[in-house]
C-alpha cells in the first residue's frame, strides 16, 4: 500500500520538534479528518530558510509528507519553498494511496501559514501567498453528500 519512501519517512521522520524564537510558525488543520500540523521555520536576512521543524497529531501519511516536506523546503528561498506543493512532496515519496492524499496538504498549509507569520511580523508580501485558512475543507462536500 505504501512506497518503501513512504515507510522511511514514516519511521525515520525528519525535523521532527519545535524552533524557538522561530522567524514564522504555521498550523493548521485538516477537517476531513481533524488532524493537525504545527511548522515552524528560521528563515535568514537573504530570506532563506536556515531550519525547519513540524510536530503532527496525524497519520502515518501526514508524518511522512511533513518529513519530506520539510526536508524540501530546508535551504531553500521563501520563493522556491513556495513551488514545493503537496503534489510534489507526493511524487518525491514515490505516490500515496488516494484516500490519503488530503493528508498531504496538511504539511503544504502549515508551511503556507509559517510564511504568512513571518510575513506579517516583516511587514512584506510574499508572491502568490495566500492567507491561511484555519482549516482544510478538501474533500468535505463530498463527504456530507454520503450522509
Ligand atoms: Fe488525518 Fe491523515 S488521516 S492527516
């Protein structure tokens, strides 16, 4: 069911804790299955992010796209962070199964909510950023239909 990169993040997870004093942090939600996300990130003068670290109260899916999502943004620009969406933590893990995929968003969001912090607290816009929404609806309204 599961790629063996999958496995990997899911029993090895990377950047797993807290930063403190961190430059932006991010949670949010997932109201699909009420799982949540925490990322924080240490982001530089030249606006690159130095460190990054999530903690999770979600799957083994959400657990391993976090790893490798963090493992993606790390070392990276604000605006190079930005193009490594849920879609591409996906393809870097080898796949999902489809009824997993909203629990890939979860780490995209959170760090989508950590560059909004730290672009709030430096007073800039950060191109194509959009404010975070306290919770993630994909894939509810189908949900509600069943019932
Ligand atoms: Fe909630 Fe995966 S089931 S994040």
């Amino acid at each position: 069911m599961y790629s063996e990169k999958v496995m990997d993040h899911f029993e090895h997870p990377r950047n797993v804790g807290e930063i403190e004093n961190a430059s932006g942090v991010g949670t949010v939600g997932n109201a699909k299955c009420g799982d949540i996300m925490r990322i924080y990130l240490d982001i530089d003068e030249n606006q690159i992010i130095r460190d990054v670290k999530f903690k999770t109260f979600g799957c083994g899916a959400a657990v391993a796209t976090s790893s490798m999502a963090t493992e993606m943004v790390k070392g990276k620009t604000i605006q190079e962070a930005m193009e490594v969406t849920n879609k591409a933590v996906m393809e870097a893990l080898d796949g999902l199964p489809p009824v997993k995929v909203h629990c890939s968003l979860l780490a995209e969001e959170a760090i989508h909510a950590a560059l909004w912090d730290y672009a709030e607290k430096h007073d800039i816009k950060i191109e194509g950023l959009e404010k975070p929404k306290s919770d993630i609806h994909e894939g509810e309204e189908a949900e509600e239909e069943e019932y």
